[in-house]
C-alpha cells in the first residue's frame, strides 16, 4: 500500500513538473502582444546561443524584460505562498491556517509599505545600506512579528487553537490595514498609484534586479522548509507524540515559523497582497496525495508556481488591453473554497 502511495506520488510530482514547464513557456507568450510558444523558445535558445535564429528586436525586449521576469516572479511568489501555507498548516495541525489569514501577510505588508512610503526619508539609510534587499528584508520582518504574535497568542499549555489563531490573525489584519492606511494617505500621487495596485496584487512590476533579490530569499526559503518534512509528519500526531520521536518541538515550530514569514515576506515585498494561494493549494496537494509532507511540500511548491502563473495569465487577458489584479483572482477563487472548507469542518465537528 505504502509502495503504491509513493508510486502515486511520484508520477503527481512528475506531472505537475511537466505541466509546469509547458504553462511556463506558454505564459510567455500571453500579454497585449501576443507570441506563440515557438517564437518564445526561439528567443529564449536563441540568447542562450543553442540556436541561431533572426529575431525582431522589439519580441526580444518584450520578452526578456517584462514577460520571463514576470513569469519567474509567478513561479517563485506561488511556490512561496503554497509551501508556506503548507509549512503552517502542519505547525498549527489544521488545514484552516493560511499566511493570509493568520496576518504573516498582513504584517510583511505593512512593512513593505512602510518601507515604501519611507524609503527617501526616515529609511534612507537602510535604503542605501541594504538597497534592492530593503524591500524583502523588511517585509521579512514584518511577516516574522505578526507570526510570532499570532502564534504566541493562539498557543498554550493544551496546544493551539484554531479559532485563537484566526481570530488573532484577524485582528493583526485590522491592525496592518490600517497602518497601510495611514502610511497610503502620506504617500504622494505617484507612490499612492502603485501602493492602490500593489495592495490588490500584481506581477507586472517584476524585474530582473528585484526578482533576484527576493530569488535568493524565497529559493533559500522554500528549500529549507522540505528539509523539515519529517518532523512536520511527527508533529501530525501532537507535540507529545513528537518529542517522544525525538522532535525539539519549540525549535521545529520556530524555525519553520521564521523560514515562512521570510518566504512569505519576499513574495508579498514584490507581489502585494495575493491571498488564499496558502489555503487552496496545500488543501488540494493533501486531498489527493495525503498528509505526507514529504510529498505535500514540493507538490505545493509546483502547484503553487503553476497557480499562479494560470492566475497571472488570466488577469492579462480577461479585460486586455487592461489588465486585471491577479489578487482578485486568487479571492475570488480562494473566498468560496474557504467557506466550503469551514462549513465541511463545523459539519465534522472541527471548528
């Protein structure tokens, strides 16, 4: 049973790699002007000098500075939030915590706002000491205070509750909103307009500068995280199960807290606020794979990745010429699967 499991497993991971792979070539292609699959890949072989084709200046530039960035960006943001979301959910034990929804989101937020609004003033040394790192490494933070707030609160001698947690984080969100409120009334016109589509979400603002600097962060992240797959199956059976395997419980729980706010931080620091891709997609992952984290957590990065690029997709090309923000998507996607997952546990007796 267990050798079918893993077979199961194995080729899910295979296929989700693959389709992966074909939608991010197709996103390339996707936008206001469109190119097939075939003028992507020459582009793409044709700079890496594995093919020698003729390609018109202008497809090069569309689709080395804005379309790869922004794809890249898609895959690196989905994995984080999904890999995260997981990672939480298996510290909390309830499928119900999302980074959202617990304010880790909310918090790397209100820094990245912060660090937005006062960057040219009270910040500027930072600025100028970390440069493009500010951003992330303030988001980090953010998304590490707000955490060990929620978990602090949500946590006692009997364990942690779950109706704590989300009411914790949804005062830690009430809390960040409105100090992005006040930081968006200081802001002048021209950093007003990009906080308004920011806050929604967005991929469009992905470059290549910013997208390695919070590459490093969110790769670093995401790999450190799979390492604690075993310790996230012992956790599965409680805390007390788990120090008898011989778990350090506290420490498991701190580092995996702080490698998800530095995730999540990163994401959110370049992407804004897109929510729900921590629930939905380590919820799927578990429904069909089960709760093993040794194939829950890559599975959610690579459906998450592939998520996102969709939803990216999607929010080019349902209003184009416009585009629409990819956080809405994900809303209107993730809002009803929420409300479906708390009716279904309220049903067991889970909430």
């Amino acid at each position: 049973m267990n050798l079918a499991r893993e077979n199961r497993a194995s080729l899910s991971l295979g296929a989700l790699s693959v389709l992966l792979l074909i939608t991010l070539i197709a996103s390339v292609g996707v936008g206001p002007m469109s190119l097939s699959m075939q003028e992507s890949l020459q582009v793409a072989l044709s700079r890496l000098g594995m093919v020698d084709v003729s390609v018109p200046t202008h497809v090069v530039t569309v689709v080395e500075s804005i379309r790869i960035p922004r794809t890249l960006l898609g895959l690196l943001v989905g994995a984080a939030l999904a890999v995260s979301g997981a990672a939480i959910q298996g510290i909390f034990r309830n499928p119900l915590a999302d980074p959202g929804l617990i304010g880790v989101s909310g918090g790397a937020a209100f820094a990245a706002v912060a660090s937005i609004v006062l960057g040219g003033s009270l910040l500027k040394p930072l600025h100028d000491l970390l440069g493009v790192y500010s951003l992330p490494l303030m988001a980090f933070l953010g998304g590490l205070i707000s955490t060990l707030v929620v978990a602090r609160v949500a946590t006692s001698r009997f364990g942690t509750s779950i109706t704590t947690m989300l009411l914790a984080g949804i005062a830690i969100n009430i809390v960040t909103q409105a100090g992005i409120g006040i930081f968006t009334y200081m802001a002048d016109d021209a950093m007003l307009r990009t906080l308004t589509f920011w806050q929604m979400g967005s991929l469009g603002g992905a470059t290549w500068s910013t997208l390695l600097a919070a590459a490093t962060m969110i790769i670093a992240s995401v790999l450190l995280i799979l390492r604690y797959a075993k310790p996230l199956n012992a956790l599965l059976l409680g805390e007390s199960e788990a120090r008898h395997l011989g778990v350090d419980v506290a420490r498991v729980k701190l580092r995996v807290i702080v490698l998800s706010a530095l995730g999540v931080g990163a994401a959110v620091s370049l992407s804004g606020m897109i929510g729900f891709v921590g629930l939905v997609v380590p919820h799927i992952v578990r429904m069909t794979l089960g709760p093993d984290h040794r194939y829950l957590l890559p599975a959610s990065a690579l459906l998450g990745g592939l998520f996102l690029v969709l939803a990216d997709m999607a929010a080019r090309t349902l209003i184009a010429p416009a585009e629409l923000p990819i956080g809405l998507i994900t809303s209107i996607i993730g809002g009803p699967f929420f409300i479906a997952l708390i009716v279904i546990r309220a049903r067991k007796g889970g909430i």
